[in-house]
C-alpha cells in the first residue's frame, strides 16, 4: 500500500512536491486554505538554481517558456547613475541555466495543470496536526479532518504547522512596505531587471512575457503607519523625482492592481524535520525579497527532498533527516544575507547613501561579488 503525504498549502513548494510525489507514486492530498488555488502577487524571479532544480525534476523545458529571459540586473541611483551592475554571465554559468522573470499566477496555472485536480482540497485552513509513531492527523477550522503517513508544511509564513512545532517562531518585520503591480507596456522592450535606489525608497523594474513589467517599490515605514494607506497617487508622489520610465510605468498601472503588504521574514529555525512532519518554503524558511530567492528555495527543497526520496526508497523518515541536514545552512546564508541586503539597499539619509554608492562603484570587483554570486557558485544538489 502507497504512503500518503498530507501537504499543508497550494503555493509553489506545496505543488511542486505534490508533483514529484505524484512522479514517484507516493498517494497525497494537498490542503488549500483559500477558496480557490491562485498565484496571488504579481512576478518574481526564477534563478539560475531555480531552473536547474526545474530541470532535475523534468519541469524545465515547460516552465522556460512562461518566464521572460534576463541578461542584465543593474542597480542605479534616482539620477539614473549606475552603481552596480552583477556578473549575468557567472550567474548562469554554474547551472548551466538562464535567470528568468515570471508571472507568479502563470507558474501556479502551470503547476495545478500537472497534478490530478482531485487531489487538491480548498477551504481547507489548518487548525492542528497529531502525529504518532505510525501516522499524522491533520485537523481543520471547518471541523474535518484528514490521515496520511506524512505531513509535509508548505503552508507559508504564517505556517500553523511551524508555530505549533515551534511556538516562537513567528513572521518579524523587515522595516519597509512594498507595493507590487504588472502592467503592460509594449513599447518596454527589455531583457535587463533595474532597481533604483533613492532618498524616497526603492523602485524595480522586471519585464515578463507578453509586453508586462512587474514594478515594486519599497519604502521604510513602521508597521501599519499611514503609509500602508497610500493611494496610487501617494505612490506617484512618493516617487515623483525618479526616471521617467519609473514615472510612465507608475501612470500605466491600475490603481486596483496594486497589492501592498509589509516585508516580513522568519529568524532563521534549527531544525525542518520532526518525525513524521517536514517543513519546506516559505514555512521552514520565509526570507525578504532583497536577493530574489524565496521561490528559488522553494524549488530548491522540493528537489532536494526528491533525491533524498529516491535514494532511500522506503525509508522517508530518513530522506526527511537527510533533507534537513543539506538545506539549513544555505536557508540560513539566504535569509540573514537577504535581510543584510535589505537594510543596505534601504538606507535613505543621503549622506549615508552617498557613502554606500560610493562604495560600491570604486570598490574593486573582486570584493564586490554579491551575496547572490557566491550562492550561484555554490551546487545546491551537493551532499
């Protein structure tokens, strides 16, 4: 008789694995707590490691097309001055794969497509798990509940799969909101992502397919100030000094489009295993934005939980211990690095910013490898 995986949230970790699981003839169901299985954002990155970790579950070929292409990531100052710009070239270099920019409703679509459609179970919000030597129990707000094998926690930041593992461990606020949009805009003809940094807050630009960029913008705020009632306006406004093509993109977006949310992490935890319960995405490890990995990592555990299933056949007690131990320290690297990232790229004193940028246009290349360079570099697939 099968194993059955109980899989705690639809997001991009919770689907992927219900795919390879799906793959490997493992039984499961994943539990949705929304009313419907949606990308709910707007784009993100698809690194190199992202798609090498795609390409090792046979997902790559499919999954290139919905992505945009990127050759160039430059960071500049809101006089369009360049600060830096990073190594695309080495960047795709150690997995042999592009970096890509992508819709995030365009991967869940994707995603959903390729499991079986009875399998997923919306409104479907954890309220707590049991588990036993022999199984777990998951327990459900509307009263239901559900039995497997395993149970794997790809429920997001909040997790109550975590917070009733790990009490302590809750979502800690980054400094800044940031606002999200996609608008479309055919006369933006770009493989190149910018981000500008200035007095007012951080703009990026990323192009996707079909003649859409994904815009952000982040600004330094204290949680639920009045900033989190900005208007399109007040966005405008806030970045009124900018580049035009921030200033055009800004006038193209829809008003209703924009999804506003404060940038939150988790401190990093000390273990992703716990017997028969497995963390993975943004549950085991929720990280800010600033280095364009929290879907990558997403898609890094599911692959590496996949090898670990095919090297121990039979054992997952022992695929989850080993999972474990090859993903905390380069979890940890991205969540504290990513942080650091942040509030670097978030000073907004000019004196200060005036030393920052600075620094990094006269410092020498070699010391100026990013965080995200060293990461690339390194095989995720490694035991």
């Amino acid at each position: 008789m099968s194993k059955k995986f109980l899989i705690a949230g639809a997001g991009i970790a919770g689907l992927t694995l219900a795919k390879v699981l799906q793959d490997l003839n493992y039984d499961y169901e994943i539990f949705e707590a929304s009313p419907e299985v949606r990308g709910i954002g707007a784009g993100f990155g698809l690194a190199s490691n992202a798609m090498k970790a795609f390409e090792i579950l046979g997902l790559a070929e499919e999954v290139a097309p919905l992505g945009h292409m990127l050759e160039d990531f430059e960071i500049q100052d809101w006089k369009e001055k360049t600060i830096l710009k990073a190594d695309t070239e080495r960047l795709r270099k150690n997995y042999n794969n592009e970096n890509f920019a992508i819709h995030r409703a365009d991967l869940h679509h994707y995603l959903v497509s390729k499991i079986d459609s009875n399998k997923i179970k919306t409104s479907k919000k954890v309220k707590l798990f049991e588990q036993s030597f022999e199984k777990v129990v998951l327990h459900f707000e509307d009263g239901t509940s559900s039995e497997g094998d395993y149970l794997i926690g790809a429920d997001g930041i909040n997790s109550t799969i975590r917070q009733q593992l790990l009490k302590q461990s809750t979502p800690r606020y980054a400094g800044y909101i940031c606002w999200r949009a996609i608008v479309e805009d055919k006369s933006y003809n770009s493989k190149k992502s910018i981000e500008t940094w200035g007095p007012n807050g951080r703009f990026g630009l990323t192009p996707l397919i079909n003649h859409q960029i994904y815009w952000y913008a982040c600004v330094n705020t204290k949680l639920n100030s009045e900033v989190y009632n900005y208007t399109l306006s007040d966005i405008k406004n806030q970045f009124k000094d900018y580049s035009g093509q921030i200033r055009n993109t800004l006038q193209k977006t829809n008003p209703e489009s924009i999804i506003a949310t404060p940038i939150m992490d988790i401190k990093p935890i000390n273990n992703y295993a716990f017997n028969r319960v497995l963390l993975i995405g943004d549950a085991a490890h929720a990280t800010t934005p600033n280095m364009g990995q929290g879907a990558c990592m997403a898609v890094e555990d599911v692959c590496v939980l996949y090898d670990e299933l095919i090297k121990k056949d039979t054992d997952v007690l022992l695929a989850f211990e080993h999972y474990n131990l090859r993903r905390l320290k380069r979890t940890h690297y991205i969540i504290d690095t990513s942080r650091l990232a942040g509030k670097v790229a978030q000073v907004d004193n000019k004196f200060l910013m005036n030393i920052r940028n600075f620094a990094f246009r006269n410092l020498p290349q070699s010391l100026m490898q990013s965080p995200l360079e060293d990461l690339l570099e390194e095989d995720f697939m490694k035991v």
